[in-house]
C-alpha cells in the first residue's frame, strides 16, 4: 500500500518535472524547421522568412518558367526573399519527380514538388511510409477536403482545362473538338506529347472522349477519334512543341489553359500568332497538381515559406514592382505586400485550388482573355482511379492506333 | 592537283551528293535560325540573344570542361591500350573488339537507369561523373578511330626503334607514337567533344544542367533563341573541324608514302 | 607488314614468351585498365538493370515483369524496333560502303582524314535538334520541302510523313551513314593496291578481281559493319522520341516513358525487363558480327 503511494507520488513529480522542462524548452531550444507542421509553430511568419532567408536557397524541380506562370512566382520570390532558386529538369516528369527523392544525393533533393495525382498514388497509401513533411498552410481551410491529406502531407495547388490551341492561319477556326475532322485541317492537328506518357496529352484524349459521347468511365470514342484523325491524314505524329510549331510542322494542338500566356508569347517571337480557345464540346477539368513539402528537403524554412506564397491569396504586386525599399521589411509586412501565389496561378490562365473561397471573398483577380469556359457548359473531372481505368486503354492502343 | 576527268568523277559526285545529303537540313535550320520575325528579315538576332544570356558563359564552361575530361579520359585510357593490343594483345582483340563495342548496343535509358541506382553517393555528387559516361558513350567509335590509325602505321619498327634508342613505354607513346597518328587522335577527341556536347538522355536522366539541359528550358521562352543555339553548337563545332582539318597536315602521309 | 612473330622475341632473341602464367599476366594487365573502367561505368550499372528486372515495387522476386515485357504493345514494339534497325542498317549500309570506297580507294591523305573527322561528328548527332533540323528541312513548310516542290518534286504527294517509321529511317540515316563509313573504311583500306596491280598483271579485269576477290573479301566486313548498324538503330533513343508522339510503338520510347513519364508511375522495373530485352537482341546481332570480324581481321593486318 505504502509502495503504490510512493509510486504514484514518483510518477506525479517526474510529470511536473517534465511538463515544466517542455515547457521551458522551446524558448530555450532553436525552432527545427524540419519539423515544423504550420506558421504557428515555425513562431510567425516574421522567424518563417528569416530563417529562410537564412537559408539562401530553394530547390525546385521540372517546373516550367510558363506552366501557370511558375516563372513569375519564382521571380517574385527570388526578389523579394533574397532566396536562389534552383530547378532541377524544368521540362521533366512527375515520375522524374519521385525518382529524384528516391535515388538523389543529399544536396539534390528537392524541397518541394509539383506532382500529378497518378503519380501522387504511387508514394501514398496502405503500407507505405509518408515521403512528405506534413505542413498546413495558412489558408488550409480553403483547400477542398477532397484535394488535400487530412495530416497534411499534400495539398492540390491548381488545375487546368484542356483548351484547344490553334494558328490564327487556320481557317476556319475551330471552335470545338469535333471540328478537327475537317478536311481543311489536313496535316495540321498535333498533339503536346505521347498520351502514354504525358499527363496532359492523355487528357487530351480524354477530352475527345468526352466530345465524342463517352465519359469519365468511357474514354474509348476518344481513341477511336484520333484512329480517324491519323485515317484521314489530319494528325500528325510530330512533338507538339514550341519549336516544331515555328517550323509549321502542325499548326492545331490540345493543351492545358494555364499554358496560353506563354506559348502565345513565344510564338509571337516566332512571328506568328498562336490562339486559344476552351472547345464548347468539352470543358474537361484535370486534377489538380499536388504540392507536398520532400521530408528529405535541405532547405525546411525556405520550403515552407515557399508553400505560404503559394497558397497566398494576396492581390499584392508583381516581381517587376517590388523596390529596394519592400525588400527592407519585416517578414510578414513584406508577405502581405507582394502577389499570392494563388493570383498568380490565375495570371498563368490555371485555376487556384482555393478558387471557390477567392471567388466569395472576391480576392480572386481576373484571367487572361480568351480563356473563358463556355456559358453552361459542363465541367468534367475524372477522378484518379477513373484516370487509370483510362490509361490502361491509351496504353494498350496508343501505340498501333 | 590536276587528275583525269574518269577518276575523279566518282568522287565528284559522291561528295557532291553527300554534302547535300548532310547540309540541306543544317542549312534549313540555320537558315530558319536567322529569321527575324518581328523585323520580317533575316539576321544575327536570336544568336545575339542567347550570347547575351547571362547563363551562356557558365553553361559553355560547364559542358566544355565535361567534354574536356571525357576527351582525355578516353584518349589516356585507350591509346596505350590499343598500342598494347596492337603489339602485344592480339590474342585479346575479339575481347576487346566486343566490350568497347558494347556501349553502342545498349540503350542509354538503360545505362542512365543503371548509373542512378547503382553508383555511390560521392559519384553522384560530382558532375564530372558525366564525363566518365560520356566516354562509355563514345567508346565505340573512339576505339575504332584509334585502332584503324595505329593499324595503319608501322607500329611493331617505330616502337621498337624508340625503345631501341632509349625511351621507355611511357616516352614511346607520348611523344613518338601519338604525334604520328595526330590525325586519328583529333578525329577521335572531336568525336567526343560533340558526343559530350550533345549529349541529352543521361544528363537530365542524372538531374544534371548542362548546356543541353538549357537549352531545353530556353526553348519555352523563346524558341528562336533556342533554335539558334542548337544549330550554334552543331555548326561550331564544323567550323573548328574544318580549321584544325585545314593547318594540321596528316603526318601519317609521310610514312604511308613510304609504304607505297 | 606486321609480323606477330618477332614480337614474341626480345632483342636478345629470346622468347618473351615465358611461361605460359607469364604471358596470360602480360594479357591481364594489359587490358586491366579497359576492362576496370568499363566494368565500373557500364557493367555495374547493366548489371544493377539486370538486377531489379526480376524485383517487384517492393523489392520481392517476380517474372512478372518479363511476362508483361512479352505481351502487348511491347510485343509490337519489338517488332517495330528490329525491322527498324534492319531497314535502317541496310537503307545506310549500302549508301556508307559505297562513300567510303570512293574516298578511301581515290581520295587524298587529307581527304580521307576529314571525311573521317566529319563522320565521327555527324555520327553523334541525333535528339531534339536532329529532329528540328529535318522538320526545318523536309517538314511541310521546310525548306528543302520547297527547294524540292520548285524542281517539280513534292514529297508530299503520297503519304508521306516524317513522323512515321519510314520518317525516323530517313531521319537515322543522317548519321547512320557516317556510322558506316567510321566502320567500314578499315576494311577498304585493307584491299592492298598490290592486289589489284597484282591481278591486273595477271591478266585480270577490274570486274573479275572485284567479283573474284574483291567482294568476297569485303562482304564479311560488310555484314558486321551492317549487324553493328543494327544494333546502333535498333537501341537509338533520343531522335525517335523527338520525332513521333508515341504513335510508332518503339522499345526505347516504351522504357523511356515508364521511367521518366507522366502517365504510368509504378512500373520501373517493366522498363528493366524491356532493356534486357532489349540486350540480349543487340547480343544476339553481336554473336555474328564478333565470329566475321574474327575472320575478316585476318586479312587487315
């Protein structure tokens, strides 16, 4: 009886003892970034940018200067925070993405990603252990549950709709899918890659599915669509790339929206004129990207002060505006002052995950022209098993269409 | 140089025919290099752009000094041993033939997959490690290249004649040997610059940035500037073919005449 | 010229032979420095392909791999690569054998040295600006294209299209060719001029000492330097994948997509068991070609 007292009285003064250690601790101990799971806990945006400032630099991976205007986030970011970044294959893969955190060395491990769901699938789920450092932004409650991990492992950071790019030479213009079988269009019609291994050619099938009758479960009219378009000679098998459009090997493609700004600016270089339009016979949404904090990151506070910008939701200025002067505030000061990432995917022509928020609270600012959805039309998005259902079919037929 | 008309029309037209075969599409994509689109003329814009790119001078230097080591990793591996082969190893050539031919056969995905999961930390590290494969790469035709100038000299009198007068292997080989096969060396060294220079699938497979690599990215914002760099580091390296081609006389031509 | 045996003599005119460990040592040592640099940076990493080809995602033994590496579209793919690499080879072959006959048997010193100068560049060309430079040219608004069409000839007349398996043949060839002519010329080279003065004072024609000597002595060359094309074409990687969108089903793209594509994500280890595949076709091609060099190398010495 006597020994239980003791016990018990032991037991109580190791728990005061190590309650009033922990809480002594963290003002005594650095902030480990690593671990740090939200603003709250990295002490404020104020220690936030200034250990990431610290830092110095930011590594990236296969993001394209002009997919969803990345360039001018990495621009903004670099000039305000002071902070190198680093792309490591812009033009690479998802895929490429994951097999990095894999096999690369410490030193080239990227801090953050920029990956599609399917390949998101492939690193999560029963039994396999988390790759990502859990962080919750500021604005987690405007994600959509369905597009975000409930611990905070990924999030979805903006999505696109497969629009239909053409040369202002082509005449008639098209204005949906289904007009590409026009004799007119001979040798014209190209697609951006190989469906069975870009995500965004593969959606482009889809959309023809969709414009052709089938369906998120049905992507076989798609198919069938280009074994017609390759039968009557309107598709060619060429790269549908940036170059390969100024040499005029096609002059009609499929590509995501967020993709005009900057595919119309390079053409113009090319002296020619490049338009987009969203087909009126499908409005095909894809799945968001995902964005997720690598648990293997070199650099933990820039990452994380990366993922705040992202899912900023500021009007702010621009990279071309920020002065000298900006660059001498404090942290959050200079946060709130420059353009949230999520505007900034607008410029870009995407649509921000946090749309549906920024559309009540009105912080949204307005899109490129042209890229405008079609009054009434209906916005398909096949979900990520709906997605490798499709695959298996492009991947078995793609290749002997 | 005056040879009868029936003798040299064969290789008039060959060459005639070759050379168009070769320089249409160069010259298609240099031609298309210099157009000025927004000016509607043809120029020297877009190469103007792209040397004005701050990055231009970095990613020079970083894929020169690759093919600079590729290139003297492939020629102080492979001239001795193919002198060695050559005078010694007979018996070892099929061998040889096979493993330096291997590299050709594969595909490079293949080679690049492999080169990521298997080798160590500190290779990975150091970007030199593409030099190393570079040279894998360009084996094949380097061995050969070497193997058919060293085939072509007499080997077995002038090694021994050096060795008789006092050198050891290493003198034989530096300064007699490769001095008279000047020709195959530079053929073979030029091989390799343009392999390493062009070389695309490893480098970005080993999350490396070169000049290709760059080349690549520019093409997103501005794809005449890309275009202009791709025909800039094909055609320079012609035009330094045919500089070197032009002053450096084949110093074989004085042996092989003999031999006639 | 050579004369293997004296170089089994030392000055002293002794046998360098020694004993047989001695000369198997000599052997070793020499090509030591080959084989180590070769073992390191090629060997090891085919060898860790060949490894993780029979390992699931988990790391567990399976053939599944290769079971789904036999069936479609890689069985196609396959199809499509070696009759690639065999149209390839011979549609370059024949072209390569005849230049670099001529410039060997007429060119000068200087010639011949350039010609294989320019070769060795042209043979590494291929990727994205290959295929940029042949779409400048041949595409339907490329230049040669119209240089053509005001000769009266269009191109474009039939179904033709670069982007096709007859596209990437042409393509290919751009530096196919000089692949053949790297390879073939030492064989050239070999059929001495003695011979050929030989026969004529025999009383020969050119056509008989071609047909009775000549061309049986070229032939074996011809055909390893026509296997090693195969091989070359049937593994090229890069310009294929700049080409086409997927739409010519060829292995290297197939592996080049599960490695580093976007759309299939979890099968790195198929794109292993494809290039096994894909080595022991190319092995396959090498066996005969390794067999005629040995042979053939008899007469170049």
């Amino acid at each position: 009886m006597r020994a239980k007292r003791l016990v018990a009285l032991a037991v109580a003064a190791v728990s005061v003892v190590s309650m009033s250690v922990a809480v002594a601790a963290p003002s005594s101990a650095a902030t480990n970034f690593c671990t740090v799971t939200d603003l709250k806990t990295a002490g404020g945006m104020d220690a936030l940018v200034a250990a990431a400032k610290k830092e110095g630099t930011l590594n990236v991976i296969t993001l394209p200067r002009d997919w969803a205007n990345y360039g001018e986030a990495m621009d903004l970011f670099t000039k305000a925070f002071g902070i190198k970044i680093v792309d490591d294959n812009p033009d690479g893969s998802s895929a490429y993405e994951l097999q990095t955190i894999a096999t690369a060395p410490a030193a080239k491990q990227p801090d953050v990603v920029d990956i599609g769901v399917s390949a998101l699938n492939t690193v999560t789920g029963a039994g396999r252990p988390s790759i990502f450092a859990p962080y919750k932004v500021s604005t987690w409650n405007h994600i959509p549950n369905v597009w975000k991990d409930p611990a905070g492992a990924w999030y979805g950071d903006y999505s696109g709709i497969i629009a239909l790019s053409y040369d202002s030479t082509v005449s008639p213009a098209p204005t949906k899918i289904s007009d590409l079988t026009n004799p007119a269009y001979k040798g014209m019609v190209a697609l951006g890659g190989d469906p069975t291994a870009a995500q965004m050619s593969f959606l482009s099938v889809f959309a023809a599915a969709i414009a052709k009758g089938g369906s998120v479960t049905n992507i076989q009219p798609g198919l069938d669509f280009f074994k017609t378009l390759k039968s009557n000679g309107n598709f060619v098998a060429v790269n549908g790339n940036g170059e390969n459009y100024a040499a005029g090997a096609y002059k009609i493609s499929l590509s995501w929206n967020f993709n005009a700004p900057g595919a119309i600016a390079s053409a113009k270089k090319a002296g020619k004129t490049l338009k987009f339009v969203i087909p009126t016979d499908a409005v095909l949404q894809g799945t968001p990207y995902i964005q997720a904090i690598n648990k293997k990151a070199p650099h933990c506070a820039a990452a994380r002060l990366w993922e705040e910008f992202l899912y900023s939701e500021n009007k702010g200025i621009t990279s071309a505006k920020v002065t000298a002067a900006d660059k001498k505030l404090s942290g959050s000061k200079l946060f709130a002052k420059i353009m949230g990432g999520q505007n900034i995917f607008v410029s870009g022509g995407a649509t921000p995950i946090n749309a549906p928020a920024m559309i009540k609270a009105k912080s949204i600012i307005d899109g490129p022209e042209g890229l405008n959805i079609p009054k009434g039309a209906k916005i398909v998005q096949p979900n990520p098993d709906q997605q490798d259902a499709a695959k298996k079919l492009v991947v078995a037929q793609w290749p002997t269409l | 140089m005056v040879f009868s008309k029936l003798k040299s029309l064969p290789l008039f037209l060959t060459l005639l025919i070759a050379g168009l075969f070769v320089l249409l599409p160069l010259g298609s994509s240099a031609e298309f290099s210099l157009r000025q689109p927004t000016k509607q003329n043809h120029g020297f814009d877009n190469y103007v752009w792209f040397i004005s790119q701050p990055e231009f001078g970095h990613y020079m230097g970083v894929s020169f000094s690759l093919a600079a080591v590729s290139a003297l990793i492939l020629l102080v591996l492979l001239v001795p041993t193919v002198v060695w082969l050559n005078l010694k190893g007979q018996k070892l050539r099929p061998f040889v033939d096979f493993i330096t031919l291997m590299p050709l056969v594969i595909p490079v995905v293949a080679l690049a997959i492999g080169a990521q999961n298997s080798l160590p930390e500190f290779a990975q590290t150091n970007q030199f490690i593409l030099s190393f494969l570079y040279a894998v790469l360009a084996m094949p035709y380097a061995y050969r290249t070497l193997d058919t100038g060293l085939k072509a000299i007499p080997l077995q009198t002038i090694s021994e004649a050096a060795r008789g007068l006092g050198a050891n292997w290493f003198r034989t080989i530096v300064r007699v040997i490769t001095p008279i096969i000047r020709g195959t060396v530079l053929s073979a060294l030029f091989m390799t610059l343009a392999l390493s220079f062009g070389e695309y699938t490893i480098t970005s497979l080993l999350h490396w940035d070169t000049f290709t690599t760059w080349v690549t990215v520019i093409s997103q914002a501005n794809v005449m500037g890309a275009i202009a760099l791709s025909v800039f580091s094909l055609v320079a390296i012609f035009i330094f073919l045919l500089l070197v081609g032009l002053f450096i006389k084949p110093a074989a031509s004085q042996v092989a005449k003999e031999e006639e | 010229m050579n004369q293997p045996e004296i170089s089994t003599l030392d000055r002293k005119g002794a046998s360098k032979r020694g004993t047989l460990s001695g000369q198997s040592l000599g052997l070793i040592l020499g090509v030591l420095p080959l084989v180590a640099f070769m073992g390191v940076f090629f060997f090891w990493p085919l060898w860790s392909v060949l490894w993780s080809s029979f390992e699931d995602n988990f790391g567990a033994f399976t053939l599944k791999n290769f079971e789904v590496a036999l069936g479609e579209p890689y069985r196609t793919a396959f199809s499509n690569s070696i009759t690639l690499g065999l149209i390839s080879a011979i549609t370059s072959a024949i072209p390569g054998a005849i230049i670099a006959y001529i410039i060997e048997s007429r060119g000068s010193q200087k010639l011949r040295q350039f010609i294989a100068s320019i070769s060795s560049v042209l043979s590494t060309t291929g990727g994205v600006p290959l295929a940029f430079m042949f779409i400048a040219a041949y595409g339907a608004e490329g230049s040669a294209t119209a240089l053509l069409r005001a000769f009266g000839i269009n191109i474009y007349a039939g179904s033709f299209t670069l982007y096709s398996l007859a596209g990437v043949i042409f393509v290919y060839s751009y530096f196919m060719v000089p692949t053949m002519v790297i390879v073939f010329s030492p064989a050239v080279h070999g059929i001495r001029r003695e011979w050929q003065e030989a026969a004529k004072n025999l009383g020969a024609t050119t056509a008989q000492f071609w047909r009775r000597v000549g061309i049986p002595l070229l032939f074996p060359s011809f055909i390893s330097s026509l296997l090693l094309l195969f091989a070359a074409a049937f593994s090229a990687y890069a310009t294929a994948r700049a080409m086409t969108s997927g739409s010519v089903a060829l292995v290297p793209l197939m592996i080049g997509n599960l490695v580093d594509g976007n759309v299939i994500n979890d099968q790195m280890n198929l794109g292993k068991a494809l290039a096994m595949g894909m080595v022991i076709v190319s092995l396959v091609a090498m066996i005969p070609y390794l067999l005629i060099q040995r042979r053939a190398s008899r007469w170049q010495q």
